[in-house]
C-alpha cells in the first residue's frame, strides 16, 4: 500500500517537515521511467547545500518513490526536466483528500503532482489550475487534469453504508486490496451469527481507520511479495514509525535480489564510513564559510574607518561610527597605541588573510566534494548490480573486499584545484597509468606535454558545463611544468577528452594511444 491514500497522508506530512522551506534545484532523468527532484537549501560552489532527494519510479508495473540520502547523476543518458521550476522554493506539500495523489507546492502558483495511480502512475506540473507539463506524455488525458478537482469528497457515514447496502468497498474506496484483505480476516473471525451484523462490521472499520491514522508502518511478506502496510498482514518483517524510512525501506526490498544484498552491504558499510567522514569535513567547512561570511567584512571596517578618520579620538580602544553598508551605528575596536589610519590598516590586513583564509576553504571543499564524488560513484556502481559475478569482479578491480581503507584520487595524486574545477596530476608511469585508466571518465578532459616524458593531468568534468578556456590554459601550464620541457620558455601540451586516449595491451607504464588530440602552446607553470 506504499500508493495507498492512507500512507500517502503520512508521507505527505513527514515531506511537509523535510521540503518546506527548500528550493527546487533540479529535477532530470536517467531512466526511461524514473525521474530525480534535487531539493536543497543552496547552491554550494560545486554542489547543493543539504540536499533532499526525491526519486520517483514510475514504471506501468511498479511505481514507488523513494528518498535517498545522495544520488549520483549519470555522465550520460541524462535528460533535465520542469526547468522552469528551478530556484522556486516549496511552501507546503499537499494531501489531496481521498485520492492516491500529492503535489510539492511551489512559489509562483506551481505545483508538482505525483499522480500514483498504478499503471498510470504520473508526475504533472500544474501552474494554477491546469497542466503544462507531464513527465510521462504517453498518458495525453493528464492534460486535461485540473488541480482543483483533484480533491474527492466522498460521504462515510454510517447513512452513506446503509445506502451501500453495508459493502465497504464503495464508501471507502481509498482501502485498497491491503486493507480490504485485513478486514475480511476481521470480519471472519467474528463468531455468528454477529458476523453478519452489520454494526459488528462498522465498528471494525472504525478501529481500521484508527489504526490507519497512527504512524506504525509494516514491511511485510505477504503472498510472497515485500508489502508496505499500515495493519498487520502477511509476515511482519520490520516496523517503523517514519513514514520516509518506510517507503525507503520497502523500496530497498522490494529491489533486492538474495545473497547479492548482504555483498552489497559489506562493500558499502566500508564506503559509507567514508562517506560520513568526508560529508562531516564539508558541513563543518560549510558552517565556516556561511560564519565569514554572515560576519562584517574587515575590509568594510577599513572602509567605514578610512571614511570617518576625522571622527575617530586620539588614543580610542572603541569608536561608534555610521555603516554605510546596513545604514546602522556599528561599534568598531580599535588599538589605542595607533593613529586611525594605521587602524584601518590593521583591518586591511586581516581582510587579506580573510580573504586567503576563504580560498584555501573553498579549494578544500572542492578537493573533498571531488573526493566525496568518487565514493558515491563506488556506492552508486555497487547499488546498480543485479549480477553477482560482475558486482564480486568489480569489488575485486577496486580493493573493496577487504577492510583496507580506500585511497581518494587527492591521496593518489597530485591535484589541486582552479576555478571549481579539480585538476589531478600523475606522479610517475605507473601512477599516470592509474589516473587514466582508472580515475579518469570519458568526458574528463586530459593532457599531456607533446612528444617528452611528463605527467599525465586529468580535469574532472562538472555536469553540464564545459570546461572554460581558463581552466584549459591553467591544466596546460600544469602539464608542461610536470614534464621535460618545464624549462623551455613556450611547450606544446596536447589537449583532448579522455575517451579518445586509448591503453592497448602491450604498451610501456605510461604510454597511451590518441585517436584524437589538440595542441597549445603554454608557458611551463606549476602549483
């Protein structure tokens, strides 16, 4: 019943708690039936800041979403979806009565719908009243939807199951074949001749509907398939009172395929500790930054120092002047034994080391969110195996199978970082080797000093972007500095995507084949 009304009413008040308040970042495909809304706080400078994943599965024989806590989006076969939508915040997620739907609200009139409707199971995107945009488009009579005659008003009284000719089906619709079962079991196991009683079987509805509105989700076996329900049925395998960790959870099961879970679980317990410590490092440096910046400038406080000298006494250890930048007092310290200027001065100063103090935590956040990706990357290959043979092969290529710690390409490399983008430098051949074939993906750019020794240097690709000139021309100075030709005023650096560089067989550590390849010529630059 993970599409039923009556857990949807759950899940819809635990995502009002977790979505209200974010912005809708980005939303996009991967899958022919799937589609991934990013929700976040903000935007970090390669990332999203607390974000909240929303992936929804919406295939004619299972539709289900689910929360992850990180998703990695393909390099490829990846299509972005509702762009409109982008950077508006959600202020509320929406319940729509007696029906298997609920939408995000968003700002500017838009609400995205999650229509699960079993086969015909849909997300829609409504501004106002009516549709402009559907994920599936195959299903054309969603285009005639309106959002306010989502909301079915049904009577479900006792008049109302009178009139029914006391079948419960038809006053309650929103049941569904969970819930029908369980009260079958309920009504036979009353004693006749009160089976029959009408009244008997209403106050069993009643006592359902309770149960229905308490937070106690089961995952079930029950006729041999995982369940998600609200009352017990079938084989209680799990319980939980989160409605987002019971969706999660029967997700999860109802993918999982025999012994290939508990591989699965050992592989990623060892990434995850990884994971956490690396996400721990980024939240503290984040909370950093947000402080610097969330704080009164030193170089504003020259500013605000340079502007009112004549203002400042002799000898002052505190001075209260005009902020011109908040058009407030603002209460500056100052050092008694310096003249105002002098003063000012000493805050220039710290605005320079504030200002390094702000790059060198950026470069690092860059570094570890380069890092960070990697992990995932392990995590989501690993999660995406349905074959035992191919996850154990996999597992063996990367040093996963056992405990031993699992190296970053910033410990196995030389790097750095420029503009956002995280640049990785071989050491040696057989380090060069590692970096191409193993570190470095198709739409990496890569490059290699012309016709010397030298290393090789990879420029990780960011999603959706290009790599911009100035970033090419600083991997290029890298490269020449890194080879033999570090001492010669101009060196040519070949310059090329990686998935035209080629490793046949045979050749030397280090050496590789270039289908394609581009030259500049660059003044030898290092780090």
């Amino acid at each position: 019943m993970h599409q039923n009304y009556h857990f949807l009413r759950h899940l819809t008040e635990a995502l009002r708690q977790e979505a209200t308040g974010l912005k809708f970042m980005e939303c996009f495909s991967q899958e022919k039936d799937e589609l991934v809304i990013i929700l976040a706080h903000a935007r970090g400078k390669n990332n999203y800041y607390r974000p909240f994943f929303i992936r929804a599965t919406l295939r004619p024989d299972f539709a289900c979403l689910n929360f992850p806590e990180d998703f990695n989006r393909a390099r490829q076969n990846s299509a972005d979806l509702f762009e409109n939508l982008y950077d508006l915040a959600v202020i509320d997620v929406r319940q729509f009565k007696n029906e298997r739907a609920f939408g995000l609200v968003l700002e500017n009139n838009y609400t995205v719908v999650f229509k699960l409707f079993g086969n015909r199971s849909n997300a829609v995107v409504f501004q106002g009243d009516d549709v402009i945009d559907l994920f599936h488009n195959r299903l054309v009579s969603d285009n005639n939807l309106h959002l306010s005659e989502l909301d079915r008003e049904i009577d479900q009284t006792w008049e109302a199951y009178q009139a029914a000719n006391y079948d419960h089906r038809k006053v309650f619709p929103t049941f569904g074949k969970e819930i029908n079962a369980y009260l079958a079991e309920q009504f036979d196991a009353i004693p006749a001749p009160s089976g029959y009683s009408p009244e008997q079987r209403w106050q069993i509805i009643q006592e359902t509907l309770n149960f229905l509105s308490r937070p106690a989700f089961k995952i079930s076996l029950w006729h041999h398939q995982p369940t998600l329900t609200l009352v017990a049925l079938g084989e209680v395998m799990r319980e939980h009172t989160s409605a987002i960790a019971a969706v999660n959870d029967f997700y999860t099961t109802y993918n999982r395929v025999g012994v290939i879970a508990k591989e699965k679980g050992d592989a990623l317990k060892i990434l995850q500790k990884r994971i956490q410590r690396t996400e721990h490092y980024l939240e503290e440096a984040f909370q950093k930054l947000l402080g610097i910046d969330g704080e009164v400038k030193n170089e504003e406080i020259g500013h605000i120092l340079m502007a009112n000298l004549h203002q400042i006494p002799e000898r002052a250890e505190r001075v209260t002047l005009f902020d011109f930048y908040r058009n407030q007092d603002i209460e500056i310290k100052l050092k008694p034994d310096l003249t105002p200027q002098r003063n000012a001065e000493t805050y220039y100063r710290k605005s320079k080391n504030e200002r390094i103090e702000i790059e060198k935590l950026q470069e690092n956040i860059a570094l570890r969110e380069g890092e960070l990706e990697e992990l995932k990357n392990h995590v989501s290959t690993i999660e995406e195996f349905e074959s035992l043979k191919l996850l154990r092969k996999y597992l063996k290529a990367n040093n996963l199978l056992s405990d031993a710690p699992i190296l970053s390409p910033t410990q196995l490399f030389k790097h750095t970082e420029f503009e956002g983008y995280v640049i990785l430098i071989g050491k040696n051949a057989k380090n060069n080797d590692l970096l191409t074939k193993k570190y470095a993906y198709k739409e990496d750019l890569w490059l290699h000093a012309r016709d010397v020794a030298g290393s090789h240097v990879v420029v990780k690709y960011k999603a959706g972007k290009k790599f911009p000139n100035s970033v090419i021309e600083r991997a290029a100075q890298i490269a020449a500095w890194y080879s033999k030709r570090r001492n010669e005023t101009l060196c040519p650096v070949i310059v090329t995507p990686k998935k035209y560089v080629r490793k046949p067989k045979g050749l030397p550590e280090g050496e590789v084949i270039l289908d394609k390849e581009e030259v500049v010529m660059i003044e030898p630059k290092g780090m």
